[in-house]
C-alpha cells in the first residue's frame, strides 16, 4: 500500500518516551484517522443540536447526519433495513440489551445458553446474570489447542435444550476466526437464535449478516477507527420487533398516557435518550475510510505483518505463543508470554522502547484458566502497521530478558 498512513494518523507520528511510538494494541482500540476527528469537530462547530425533536435547521440536519449514519452501517454489515441497526453505546451495552431484553424474557428454567470458553466478559457476565434469574443453564463450548471451537464441541454442546447461543467471531486473546457458519446452522437447526460478537472481526474483514444469517451481531466503533462511546447491535427485524425495550424514556416512545406507553417502531424502540450523534457520524467517516482502504486489502495487509512476526517470534526460543500460528485461521493478533517475565514487566520494558502492547487477562478469565495462566501480553495490528513496527517490537522483545538479567 502506497498510502502514507503516518499523515492520516497524527497520534501515531510521535515520539514517546524518546522514541517513536509503535501501536500495537489495536484489538483494545483503534486510533482515529483526521477525516474522523474533523469530521465529529465540525459536527460539534457547525451542526450540533438534539435529533427527531425539533423542527428547525440544526435539529433537522442532526437527524439527517445520524440517520445518514445508520444507513452507513446497514450497507457495510448487510442489513436488509436501516431499523434493524440500533446504536448503543458499545459492544458491552448491546449484549446487556440483549440480555435483558431478549434473555430475561424468551429464556425459561432449564433451557441452555451455549457461549465459548474465549468470550470476552462482556458476552459472558450478562449470560451469567441471565442464567441465575431465569434458572437456566450456561454451557461452555471449549476451544482446541489452537484456540477454535471444535465441531464436535459445536454438535455436542448444541443441543434440543438449547435456546441461546452466543460466540465471538475472532477471539480476543488468541485472534482465532471460529467457523461461525457451522456456529450458525446448528444453532438454527435446534431452534435457537445465535448471536455473534464481531468487535474483533467486524473491523478486520467483511462481515455481511446476510449471507452469515447470524440473528444478532455487536461491535463498537471504537475498534474501527471510529470514536469511543457508540456501537452496533444489528438484529433481524421479526425478533427485534418481539423483544421488549431495554432502556425507557423519552425518544423511544411513540405516546406515553398516564398509566401506560405506547413503544416507538425499530430502531427507536431500543433508543432511549438523547443519543450520540457526533459518535455516530464519527462511525460513518470511518466506514468511508475503511471502504476506502478496502476490507480485503485490510485482511492481506494484517495477515502479511502477522505472519513476519510469528516468523519472527518463532525464532526466539523463550516465547510461548498461545492459539493457532496459521496465519489462515487468523487475524492479526498475537498473544504470548516472556519466560521467566511477567507480562506486566514486558509491556513496561517494551513501553519504555516506545512500543505499546496489552498485558493483562484480556477481559477474559475463564479462557485464562483454561489455559492455566493468569496472564498474557498481546499484540494486534492494524492495517497503518508496518513492517518497521514489526521490526521495532522485535528488537525490544529481545531486549526484554537481558533487561530483568538472563542471559538471552
Ligand atoms: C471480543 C470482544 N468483545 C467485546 C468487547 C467489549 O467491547 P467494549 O468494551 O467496547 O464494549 C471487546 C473489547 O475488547 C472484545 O475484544
């Protein structure tokens, strides 16, 4: 890629801690490009004032940008209708609106909630929290030694009792693509509704509901170069029209009497509140970027840096890689441990070289007990990564050990 993405992305042209800074924590968030920040800048200079309720200039061009906005997304998920987009402020709240909303009322004592061990917390402590109210049963489908959920996990966890199903398309942790169409042709042939965490695929690769045939999908914005505090939950209509709203108030009404409340039509229903324009409108410009680099040229370009750098990684004997190292069966992260080195005490030392990764348990404790660790350090790329980046992460890899006084 010709694109000098240094230019479009000011925070990553810095020098920090006397060196110039290496992002690699793209999988927690992304940086945003100008065309965002400017964007969202002069909604807030030129254009700002509360949507649907007012009848003069601004108010009409805030609800023109913010429905522009949802049309954006439907296009780059494949929605068949803007109502089945509802804003939210980011991943975690659109599974609480799920779990509430759907979870509290179609699950019943007994049924079973099927999610992987590799989920995130925030597609795990709601389903908790479901399983507890409603005396039903939470089933872990486990992941085999590169970090994929097994077919014969998906045959024999998904089952007749089966009422919910809830996976990560790539996980967090391990960066590991699960067959999400397997996922969803089992779920649908027991009756149950499978919903999907795309945070961390949504912004790496092409994902269209249609052709997945996936009942829900979520992600936030701000993995996708969009600001932070605005997410999608994407719904078929028929079951969205079922469930009951999450969040009561004003805009999501369509009359309200003493007594009673007569509930807005999708998408309001599930949008109560003043909602995040300028949010929505940063998630828009982001889109266009992103179509603009091309999620495919996206995919090539994460795989060519993953791929050096498990070649790279694999060189040096004291790292212990965790989930799959094909690049084919994955995006473009990494997690591994230091031996003898707690994660913490790598991300520092490396932090002092100016290179910034994550360290930690990844919002994910059960997938860390499973593996018998308490920690990892990760590294994600994006596609304003480079090589360079690959080279300087190495390099301050390697100083690692010395620094804490091993040999190598
Ligand atoms: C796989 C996955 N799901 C959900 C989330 C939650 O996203 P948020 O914190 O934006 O709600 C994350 C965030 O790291 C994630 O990686």
């Amino acid at each position: 890629m010709s694109k000098n993405f240094l230019i479009d992305f000011p925070v990553l042209n810095q020098i920090i801690n006397g060196k110039r800074l290496v992002y690699l924590d793209n999988a927690a968030t992304t940086q945003k490009p100008l065309s965002v920040t400017k964007a969202v800048q002069d909604y807030y200079n030129l254009y700002n004032a509360n949507p649907h309720r007012g009848a003069y200039y601004l108010s009409v061009k805030a609800t023109e940008i913010y429905e522009n906005s949802r049309e954006a997304v439907r296009e780059f998920i494949g929605a068949k209708k803007p109502g089945e987009v509802i804003f939210t402020k980011n991943a975690t709240e659109a599974f609480n609106l799920l779990a509430y909303s759907y979870g509290m009322n179609f699950i019943n004592p007994g049924d079973e909630i099927v999610i992987s061990i590799a989920e995130h917390h925030s597609n795990l402590v709601p389903w908790q929290q479901v399983a507890k109210a409603k005396g039903a049963v939470l089933k872990y489908m486990y992941t085999d030694e590169e970090g994929i959920i097994p077919e014969e996990e998906i045959k024999s966890k998904i089952g007749n009792k089966t009422k919910l199903v809830s996976v990560t398309q790539i996980s967090n942790v391990f960066g590991t693509v699960n067959p999400i169409d397997k996922l969803v042709e089992r779920a649908h042939e027991v009756g149950a509704v499978i919903i999907v965490d795309g945070s961390q695929s949504v912004p790496h690769m092409k994902v269209n509901v249609a052709e997945l045939d996936v009942d829900f999908l979520v992600f936030s914005g701000h993995k996708l170069l969009a600001p932070m505090g605005v997410g999608v939950l994407y719904g078929k209509e028929e079951l969205l029209n079922a469930m009951p709203p999450f969040l009561f108030g004003g805009d999501m009404i369509e009359y309200v009497w003493e007594q009673e409340a007569e509930f807005a039509q999708l998408p309001y229903k599930f949008e109560g509140g003043t909602q995040n324009v300028g949010g929505a409108l940063g998630l828009m410009e982001a889109i266009k970027y992103l179509d603009n680099v091309g999620m495919d040229n996206i995919k090539v370009m994460e795989k060519g840096l993953v791929s050096y750098a498990l070649m790279k990684m694999s060189e040096l004997p004291y790292i212990t890689i965790y989930g799959s190292k094909d690049v084919q069966k994955k995006s473009g992260v990494i997690a591994f441990n230091v031996q003898d080195v707690h994660p913490h005490d790598v991300a520092s030392i490396l932090d002092s070289e100016g290179v910034a990764i994550r360290a930690g348990h990844h919002c994910a404790h059960p997938l860390m007990n499973y593996l018998g660790v308490n920690a990892t350090c990760r590294v994600s790329f994006y596609f304003y990564n480079s090589v360079e980046d690959v080279d300087i992460f190495i390099e301050s890899l390697k100083s690692v050990r010395k620094w804490l006084g091993y040999g190598s």
